[in-house]
C-alpha cells in the first residue's frame, strides 16, 4: 500500500538510528535530509564542540607541565588550524553516516519534507508515502527579538569562526554558554556570560552550580547576573551589548546562547492535525505516537530532553517495538549528563533539591578536595563529589562531579545507580587508588543537615 514501512524527516543521530535499526529489522525505510547528514550533534554540537574543548584544555597541560619538570617554550595555538582539522573530521564523519544509511538499506531522499497526511509527505514536490512517519528533525538556536539582534552569534556560528575574538560576550547560562565560555577564554578571550538568573546552570544541584561558578570566575570569566540585553549596536571595532541594569559591554562578539527550541516550522503539522506546545515541539506519549498514530517523533523536535543519548535510545526503542515485538521503556530518572565547561560537571539521578522534594528523609555525602595532580602543578582548584542517598531505603539516588574526568567517572555510576545500588554497597566496594573516583566510595559520614 504504501512506497515505504517507514520514512523519517531528519537525518540526524535520533533519525539515523532509528531508521538504521528498523531497516536491520527488515522493514522498507527511507529518512528524508535537506543537508547535510549528522545533525546537530555530529556537524554543529556534541563533536565539534567537543574537539575544541580538547583544543582548549591543552593550554593548561602546557602551563601545568612546568610543576613536573617540563619546559615548553614557544607555545603558540592557532585558531584557524583548529577549525580547520576539526572541520576535516566532520567532513569524515559525515561520510561514515552516509555510509552507514547505505549498507543498512536505508533510503536517503534528499529534500525539505513537508507533512501531507497521516501517510504522506512531500519531499521537494514529489509525494512518498509510509506507513509510519519519524519526525526527528532536531532543534535550531533561539533568538529573541531585540534590536541589533542580527548582529549576533550562535553556537553555529562559534564553531566556524575564522578568528578568535579578543573580547566576547555571551548571554545565557545553560550547557551551551558555559562550554564555550570555558573554551574561549581558556584560549585567551576576554569572555563575559550576560544571565537572566543569579547563577549558571539552572536545574542542576546547587552545589555544582556554586562550584562550577567559583572555579569558572577563578579563571577570569566574567558574570553579570539578573539581568538581561535589551540591545546590541554595531561599533566601529566590535559590538555594544546594552543591559536592563544600563551598563554597556563592548565585544568584538556577541554570542547567544539562551536555549534551543524545535525545528518544526514548515513541516505541516498544524494542517494535519498533529499538536505542538507553543514553542513548536511535538506532543507525543509514552510511545512516541502524536494523536495521530502514524504519525510519531523523538529527541529534541519533542522538547523533553535534549540530548543526542536521549533520541538515539528513544528512536532505537521505537524501532524494537515496532520491527522487532520488542517493547520496553526507556528510564529517564537516571539520565546521565555532562557538561564540558572547566572544570568538567557529570551528574546522574537527583539532585539534593529534587530527594529532598519527592523523599522524607535523605542522606548527603560530600567531598571537596584539590586532585593529586595539582599538588605539584600549583593550579588552585577544586574537586567536587557528592551522593544523594533515600534515608529509609540507603538507595543512592543521585551522583555529582565537578572536576577532570567527571564525565568518564558518571558513566560508570549511571550504571549502579540505574541497577539500585544502595550506600552500603559503595561503602563496600574497594577504592582504586590513587585516582579521584575513589572519593565516591571512601565517603563514609554524611553531611550534618
């Protein structure tokens, strides 16, 4: 009946999977792209974002290699040789997933989908039809509309910068504005974080949002708090960043980085009947369906939790139900996540401020400590590790890092705490030393409440 079992609109990481798996599974798939393969992750976030923090971190290991008996003269970075090499591994990435679609059996049709009905989509006029349509087609960054706003910066746009700005201010204070204010002034920049809020990081547990600001203002960022841009004018030499307090910020950029919101717009939803929230993300239950059964979406188009691990697991269990009679529910309570800032946040399960609202009694461990590395280097920062534990149960609920590493030590607590570990059994297990992570399991008396 129809030209396809299923066809996705967008091929990026929750689209690729999704459709890779249904098609390994025997079904007649096709994904639908406008450009480029590899999405926002894989061409304007998680990777390319990722190399130059790399990029960055190296200036410190140069500094610090003198305390070990180093010496380095002469180092320079060149900004332009980053973007360039990291733009080659792009390239090559992109190649692998287009090859990945081919060996799989996936179809790529190359064009703007548009939603006809609940079977059917335009692609650049021509009319295909599935039996089951993925709208996977991701996020794009929010701009207010301001005066001047045209004369900003996005995520997008920082990661293709021909020069590295001499001063830089960026507005927001979530993910995406703390990882590139650690990467730019790390390198050198003058860099400025303009926040709505009082602090960096909303959401997260309040511990780690205070040290991450401490260490982040330690290293000559600069924060101007409550309140927000209410323009932005073009200068002889730069930019002037006017805020609601009246003061005025000069920069050679100014970058925005104030949330992400779906790309939804064009695709024909509203005609057809499927519903989105105000900012445009598609409702959808437990199971992925929009009210129109045929009709599904997963990763960020859907706005719930923005993160490339998210949609890949999402579309992979949409596919398993679907192609293989192989249902079950992904868990949401013990997502880990990371933020690649400096120092590194990783965090997974409850913060204190969320156990303390859903448990009557809980438990706090904490430890704050400088890493071994730095006795030697001189560098004055921080380690932070903390555990929040049920009371009545002993379950760890939720694991907490600032400091080097903190996202490769969180992977592996996600798995305990997703398993139920209990405190007793961290306590039981022997320490790896000498290394930071075995802080997590040293931690024996809780924090007076």
């Amino acid at each position: 009946m129809y030209d396809y079992d299923l066809l996705t609109i967008g091929a990026g990481s929750g689209g690729v999977a999704g459709s890779r798996r249904a098609a390994e599974y025997g079904a007649r798939v096709a994904i639908v792209e406008a450009g480029r393969v590899g999405g926002t992750c894989v061409l304007r976030g998680c990777v390319p974002k990722k190399l130059l923090v790399y990029g960055a971190h190296f200036r410190d290991e140069i500094e610090d290699a003198r305390g070990f008996g180093w010496t380095i003269e002469g180092a320079n970075h060149d900004w332009g040789a980053l973007i360039r090499t990291k733009n080659r591994e792009l390239e090559r990435l992109e190649g692998i997933y287009e090859t990945m679609l081919a060996n799989s059996g996936v179809t790529v049709l190359r064009g703007h989908g548009r939603v006809t009905g609940p079977h059917e989509v335009e692609v650049d006029g021509r009319t295909v039809t599935a039996e089951r349509i993925l709208i996977a087609t991701g996020g794009h960054a929010y701009l207010p509309k301001i005066p001047g706003i045209e004369h900003v910066i996005t995520s997008d746009e920082a990661l293709d910068l021909t020069e590295r700005p001499g001063r830089l201010v960026i507005i927001g204070g979530g993910y995406i504005a703390t990882e590139f204010a650690s990467i730019f002034s790390t390198l050198g920049t003058q860099t400025t974080l303009v926040l709505r809020g009082d602090r960096i990081l909303r959401g997260f547990d309040a511990d780690i949002r205070t040290a991450v600001e401490g260490e982040m203002q330690g290293r000559g960022i600069g924060f101007r708090t409550g309140v927000e841009p209410v323009r932005i004018d073009r200068l002889a030499d730069g930019f002037a960043v006017t805020l609601t307090s009246g003061e005025v910020l000069e920069a050679d950029r100014v970058m925005f980085a104030t949330g992400r919101v779906p790309n939804t717009a064009g695709l024909g939803l509203e005609e057809v009947g499927v519903h989105t929230r105000e900012n445009g993300a598609i409702v959808v239950n437990d199971r992925y369906e929009t009210q129109l059964r045929s009709i599904l979406a997963v990763g960020d188009v859907t706005d719930r939790f923005q993160l490339t691990p998210v949609a890949i697991a999402e579309a992979r269990s949409l596919a398993e139900r679907l192609y293989n009679d192989n249902t079950y529910r992904l868990r949401y309570d013990t997502l880990p996540t990371a933020v690649f800032c400096t120092p590194q946040v990783g965090t997974v399960g409850l913060t204190e401020e969320a156990a303390r609202r859903m448990y009557a009694s809980i438990r706090i461990y904490r430890a704050r400590f400088r890493p071994m590395k730095h006795t030697l280097t001189g560098r004055e920062t921080r380690v932070l590790m903390k555990l929040v534990v049920d009371g009545a149960s002993d379950r760890v609920l939720g694991a907490h890092m600032v400091g080097d590493d903190a996202a490769e030590i969180i992977q592996s607590l996600a798995v305990a705490i997703t398993c139920g570990a209990t405190k007793k059994q961290f306590d039981e297990t022997i320490a790896l030393h000498p290394s930071a992570a075995e802080e997590f399991v040293t931690m024996r008396s809780p924090v007076k409440d």
